[in-house]
C-alpha cells in the first residue's frame, strides 16, 4: 500500500499483461479447478522446497527482499502490476524470475508465476518470524490485464480510511482483513514521497496524530524542497526486519508512518480496538493475519483450462 498515486498515461493491455500474472479478465474466474495446498503433490513435488529455497537466499543478500515479496502478492491479488502506484518500487521481480526458472528445469510449465508469488510470501513472513499457514494452490496466469482496473482497485497511502475500506469490501475483504494485513508494514518501508503529503501539510490535518519527535527525526532526512524523495524508511522503525505486531504498537503511540496507518487508530473505533488488540496480543494478530492472506489468495483466481502457465512470468506464453 505503500505508494504514491497519480494518473498515468495508458499502456495497451498486451504491454500491461506482460507482467500481470493473475487477473480475472479471462472470463470465469473458477474454471473447471480449485486451489489445493497439495495440487502439485504429483505433477511437481519438490515446488514448495525450491520456492522457499530461492525466497531464503534472496531475504538472505537483502531483508527488505521478504516485505517486497509480500507486497507483490498483495498487489497481484488486487489486480495490477504495472499501475502507477506500483510503478518504479514494487521489487522482488528478480527473484521470482529466478524461482521460475529453477521451477522450470524441474518441471516444465506446470507451476504457475500466481502460485510463485503467493507460496514467495508466506515464506518471506515465516524468514521473518512471522506465522505460517497452508497455500492454496492451483492458480493459473493471465492472459490479459487492465490498466484502469490496476489504478481504481490499488489502495494508496493517501486514501482516506474510508475509500481503503471500499477497496478491500470490492474483493471481499472486511475490516478485520484490512487491519490484519496492514501489520505486514511490519517489514515494509516507504519511500519520503509517499508520506510527504501528509509530513508537511498541517494546515489539512493530515500530519495530526503524528508524534512531533518522530516527525521531526523523519523532516530531517526528507526536506520539504524534493531532496531526498527516494529515500526509504522503515515503517516499524523498532524491529523493521522482524515479523511482530510491532507495527501496531507504534500506532498506539502516533508513529504510524503513513497516513493510511494512522487511519486505523483515528478514523474507524472498530479498526482502533482492532488495533489495540493486535498490540497487546502478537499471537492473535499472527492467527487472523494467516486467515487473512489465505483469504485475499482466494480473490477470484484463474483456475481448471482458463488462463495460462507462463514459462516466463513477465511474457505470457506465445
């Protein structure tokens, strides 16, 4: 969620498709499948072992590698890819490249770049010492995508509480999903230009709730005049690299880094009290958390004879 947004010239469905891996936009949604943690059990065995293998070595060069992961299967389940809020941070393609390929010599087109990603982030929470939970798996890719759809369903750091929540409802997912997957800024980070806005402009209130210190400390490395806009921060400064409800803590005490983190404490007594419990109790966040990612996984996935299995996930197949 954590991206600027802004409109963006169109691309043609074949560019954007290249990259989106999968979309409802091939018809039904359901096929003749449906997803099964053992779905490959058979047809290729080994799939979770390498996955978690190659997610290992990447978290391993870069910690920030497990958050861009999770990130990239957030973003896919909500349709997108090549949207603006995506465009020029979302990371973590290499590696699925990677994992793709060493899939790829195992057993030739059969597991798909959707699965990649949603196996690359469970993985990347469980590195980080986060919850684990059972893959639903048997997606298939796309063979198309949308733009529009890309730009309108991503939420962004700087919609209101409101709007995130109408984001998240149109797929299915309540307020209890949206609390409980906003602690995955456990190991996230943001970009100074996508808190600016809400760093500087007082007069809209934006910045209220936000505890002066921390303020300060983040005004000093991300100035006013534009220097600085690609610099990175942590958006649980006390433990950024390990999965916990830190995250949730710090809302509590006005250092959400974002200003659609500290919606979840000033805009909505429902998401506050949730909050509060996931502060208090780390085991309860990591249950719903889990329940929450299986459920977001199952947003309308290409299954049975629709879609594709890539052989590259950044080209669909000829």
């Amino acid at each position: 969620m954590a991206k600027q947004i802004a409109l963006f010239a169109a691309f043609t469905l074949l560019a954007c498709a290249a990259v989106c891996f999968y979309l409802n936009s091939d018809g039904a949604g359901s096929g003749a499948g449906h997803l099964d943690p053992q779905f490959y059990s058979r047809s290729c065995p080994r799939a979770q072992q390498i996955v978690r293998s190659n997610v290992a070595k990447a978290v391993a060069k870069e910690a920030r590698m497990g958050a861009s992961l999770v990130r990239l299967h957030f973003h896919d389940c909500f349709v997108k890819k090549r949207s603006r809020p995506n465009r020029d941070s979302a990371r973590g393609f290499e590696v699925v490249d990677e994992i793709k390929s060493a899939l790829e010599k195992e057993c030739n087109q059969t597991v798909s770049c959707a699965d990649i990603l949603a196996l690359a982030a469970r993985d990347s929470v469980v590195l980080a010492g986060g919850p684990s939970w059972e893959v639903p798996l048997g997606r298939r890719d796309s063979r198309s995508a949308s733009l529009s759809d890309s730009n309108k369903n991503i939420p962004s750091p700087n919609n209101t509480f409101q709007t995130i929540l109408n984001k998240f409802a149109l797929q299915g997912l309540d307020i209890i999903d949206l609390v409980a997957l906003s602690g995955s800024h456990t190991i996230g980070s943001a970009r100074c230009v996508s808190f600016k806005q809400s760093l500087y402009n007082q007069s809209a209130g934006l910045s209220s709730k936000l505890d002066e210190s921390y303020a300060a400390q983040l005004r000093s490395h991300c100035p006013k005049s534009g220097a600085g806009d690609e610099n990175l921060f942590h958006l649980d400064f006390v433990t950024p690299t390990t999965f916990d409800n830190g995250y949730f803590k710090n809302l509590l005490n006005s250092k959400g880094l974002l200003s659609s983190d500290r919606a979840l404490v000033t805009k909505n007594g429902v998401s506050m009290e949730l909050v509060k419990i996931y502060a208090m109790n780390n085991e309860l966040f990591f249950q719903q958390f889990a329940k929450s990612m299986v459920k977001m996984g199952n947003i309308s996935p290409l299954t049975g004879w629709s879609g594709e299995i890539r052989k590259k996930c950044r080209e669909r197949n000829a």
